[in-house]
C-alpha cells in the first residue's frame, strides 16, 4: 500500500519531529518502515511508509537523486517501469524499483514523464533548482485510485496519504457538507476538515516556496479521449483484448490473494490473474446475497484455494471501533464490513498484497439497476429480484434503454418491458 506525507516551506527543516509524527501516524501503510529525508536546502522534509512489493530487497523510501537534489516520496505501483526505463534511456539496478525510475525520468524530463507512466501513484517531488527557493510538485495518477491529501497553512504546505494525517498537523474543524446527509461521503475535493483539501485525479500541484504561490494544472484528461466508432463486435472484441492484455500485466510478482464474489469484476480478474487463492464473504441464513457456490466453482477452474469467510453480528460487534477508527471519514458502501473480515482473513494467511475488482461491473453492465434499464423493470422483476421493486418504479430507473444492445455472451436479450 505504502504512504506518503511531508511539508515543504522556508523553515521546513525545524518542523522533523511534526513530519515524523504524520509519518508514524500512516506506519500501517508501510511494513517494511516508515523512514523521512530532509532536503539539502533544508526546505522539504518528506516521509515515506513502505510496503516493497515490486523488489522486496529494494532500499525503503525517500529516495534522492544526488546528482539534481530531487527528493521523491511515491506510493504506488508503474507497470511499465522497466520498458519506459528502456525507452528513456535510464538505467535501473536490479535492488531499483520503480520509485527510482520516477525519479531519474523527472530529473531529465521534468514533468513530462508523467504521461509515460502506466500505474496507480500518488507522489511527492521537491525540486530544489525550480523557482527562487524550491519547488515542491504533489502529482496524482489519472483516474485517482491512490490518496493524497493536502493543506497550505502559514506559508507551508503540508500533504499526505490519510486526511487524518493532516488533521494532526493543525486545527482542522469538521465541516458536514451537504452530500455527506445524502450518500454518507463528500465528493470532489473537499474533505469533512475544513483547509484539508483531496488533489483531484490525474492533477498536478506546484508550490513555490519563494511566494508561497500554489499552481493547478490537469495532466491528463479523460475527455480528450477519442470515443470507440465501431459496431458492437468490433467493439466487444477490442475490450476483450485490452483486458487480456491489460489485466495480467498488473498481476503481483509475489504472493497475493483475489477478493472473489460471484460478479463479473472479480470473476474476470480470478480468470485474467490465476491468483493462488481467492477469498470470498457469505452470511448464515442469507441465501439470496449467497455468490460464493459461484465463487468455489471460479477458485476450482483457476486452481486457487478458497478461503470462506463467514461473519457475524458478534463479529461486527468487534470490529466496528477497528472499522471507524481506519476510516478517514464515513464512506456509504455497504460492503465496508465485508471487505474488512475478508482483509483480516488474508492477512491471517502472512499475505501482504489483495487484488479487489472495482469498475469491470460498470463496463460490462452486471449490475440489477443496468439491467432495469437495459430489458425494462418487468424483465427484472420477472426473474426473481422482487427487492428491486422500488427502483423499479417508473420515477426511478423506470425507463428502457432502445440502442439494441445485447449481452456480451451473445444470448439474446429479453424484451424491454416498462
């Protein structure tokens, strides 16, 4: 998982022991250490908790690059480190990760290096030859699927990992904003701590340290992608390559375990990755939230060992003040206890790296509230799912998708019925 956390200012070097404490603060991030580095000019201090996935024998971050003074805290992982290594020119030690390339490819190309990586990342950069007096860059990669938090108070900016974090560092009243009465979260980049903000996918922030001025920019955009023109089989068997691809390459090198329930976006990684074991969530007495026969049938084709776990209210009991207490603020997913048991459950089994699926359910429509706009609310209902009666209503998704779609197995698709 790995954590970050830092400051940067003209003093920043007389602020180590607060550093330190945000950095102890995350240790759970980092197994493998919680280490900080203070830059030669004094002005950032940045603290790194590592979990070493990639090369477990690699040297713990911060990392320092002696030639420009570059200062790096990265959490997260490049897939295509090693082949944009190549393409660029920079070579890696076999103990180097790809933090290492991250670093060299910033000294020589600057920002734009960000475009050349493939991963999930959330990073820390000082640079201490940009500007006047420094430059302290915080980057994010495009879709935001590692944290970084930031606030900017007296000169100083501060970041880190977990929002709590920062809360640590100084007065941060709670603010309820509206979104979080209606779906138990704040979305965009504000946070429920006032001055505390989350920096936006694929954003890139600069601090100069001379002005205490803060720039904005937007390194990728998601709308300036080209949409697909094509049929549907043209287009089905694009996607189909692009996950075959895709998906292995993300794969662990080591030891780690598949969340495995019966839908479409864990099912399709268990197939994509061969995990050496998948764990999957049941409840007694709940037969119709029951997935895990499909589960033991997935786990047997991949020739993965299933663990079953299988919670209860005494279990939730327990576990709740553990649950709030790793949660930076209230989340509205209702899987949130399922998740944890599975989590405690790996890690019983010595294993440092989890697979979960998030987002091939959206691309392959598995969800009931698709199919009621897909084949219509009678189709749904028709099929056992009376639960979904209310969203059934014609003033919710009540309404029947006409483009002619069809499911990807190339069954034909039931009438759309209102």
């Amino acid at each position: 998982m790995c954590g970050i956390a830092g400051l940067a200012g003209p003093d920043a070097a007389r602020h180590q022991t607060t550093v330190w404490a945000m950095g102890m603060s995350q240790s759970h991030r980092g197994p493998d250490g919680t280490l900080q580095t203070v830059s030669a000019d004094g002005r950032a201090v940045l603290a790194m908790n590592t979990l070493l996935i990639v090369a477990p024998s690699a040297q713990p971050g911060p990392y320092l690059d002696a030639a420009s003074g570059l200062l790096l805290a990265f959490n997260g992982e490049i897939y295509n480190f090693r082949q944009q290594a190549a393409a660029w020119g920079i070579p890696l030690a076999d103990r180097e990760t790809d933090a290492h390339l991250v670093l060299r490819a910033w000294a020589k190309l600057g920002t734009a290096c960000l475009d050349g990586l493939d991963g999930m990342f959330a990073l820390a950069l000082y640079d201490p030859r940009a500007g006047e007096a420094g430059r302290l860059f915080l980057a994010r990669d495009r879709l935001g699927e590692k944290p970084l938090y930031w606030r900017l108070d007296g000169g100083r900016l501060a970041f880190a990992s977990e929002v709590t974090t920062l809360t640590g560092y100084g007065m941060a009243p709670l603010v309820v904003r509206p979104e979080m009465l209606a779906i138990e979260t704040p979305v965009g980049v504000e946070t429920p701590f006032q001055g505390v903000q989350l920096l936006a996918p694929a954003s890139l922030l600069s601090f100069d340290l001379a002005s205490g001025s803060l720039e904005h920019t937007t390194w990728w955009h998601l709308e300036g992608r080209e949409p697909w023109e094509s049929d549907y089989e043209p287009a089905l068997a694009r996607f189909s390559v692009v996950l075959a691809e895709q998906i292995p390459l993300r794969a662990p090198s080591g030891d780690f375990a598949l969340l495995l329930s019966g839908g479409l976006d864990s099912s399709v990684l268990a197939y994509l990755m061969r995990p050496p074991v998948c764990v999957t969530v049941r409840y007694r007495g709940q037969d119709r939230l029951d997935e895990s026969r499909i589960a033991t049938a997935i786990a047997r084709d991949v020739g993965a060992e299933l663990a079953v776990v299988e919670p209860d209210a005494a279990d939730f009991t327990t576990v709740l003040p553990h649950m709030v207490n790793a949660l930076d603020y209230p989340m509205g997913n209702a899987a949130v206890f399922s998740e944890y048991m599975a989590y405690r459950a790996v890690a019983d089994r010595g294993i440092k790296v989890v697979v979960g699926g998030l987002g091939p359910d959206e691309f392959l429509m598995g969800y009931v509230r698709q199919a009621l706009v897909l084949f219509g609310p009678q189709a749904v209902l028709d099929a056992g799912m009376e639960a979904y009666r209310p969203l059934a209503a014609p003033t919710r998704l009540g309404h029947c998708w006409s483009g002619g779609w069809r499911p990807a197995d190339g069954s034909t698709a039931p009438a759309c019925r209102p």
